[in-house]
C-alpha cells in the first residue's frame, strides 16, 4: 500500500475531520481518489464521443424541411 502525503487548507481539513468523525480517513480519501479516477475518465470518454459524433455530422447527408414533413405525417398516420 502506498502512502500519500499532501496539504491542504487549514479549513478543509477541519471539515473534513468534523464530517467523517470516527471513520477510516484513509478509506475515505482512498474512495474519493477512486471516484475522481473514473469521473474523469468517464468525462474523457464522453469528450471522445462528442467530438466524433461531431466530426461525423458533417459527412451524413441532411434531409431537406418537406423530407422530415412527410416523415412526422408517416409516423402520425
């Protein structure tokens, strides 16, 4: 297991220290490293798929007004 040394405010730490009073602090900083972790990699992969889903809007074809008209009159019927 490794160890992690780093600072923070004064404030924080008493927040936090009120907050999580009587539990495993390491656990706790641990959990939210891990969240951290995979929030951003999730935020990396939704970058990921929006700028393909960009990219690609420009090479689909685009109906014209009449075109998407008479495809909401076809599904109203």
């Amino acid at each position: 297991m490794a160890t992690v040394n780093f600072s923070v405010p004064d404030d924080v730490k008493a927040a936090f220290d009120r907050v999580f009073k009587g539990k495993n602090k390491s656990a706790v900083i641990a959990d939210f490293m891990r969240r951290a972790v995979d929030e951003t990699k999730q935020q990396k992969r939704r970058e990921g798929i929006f700028r393909l889903l960009t990219q690609r809007r420009s090479q689909r074809s685009t109906a014209t007004d009449a075109e998407i008209r008479a495809a909401r009159t076809m599904v109203r019927s």
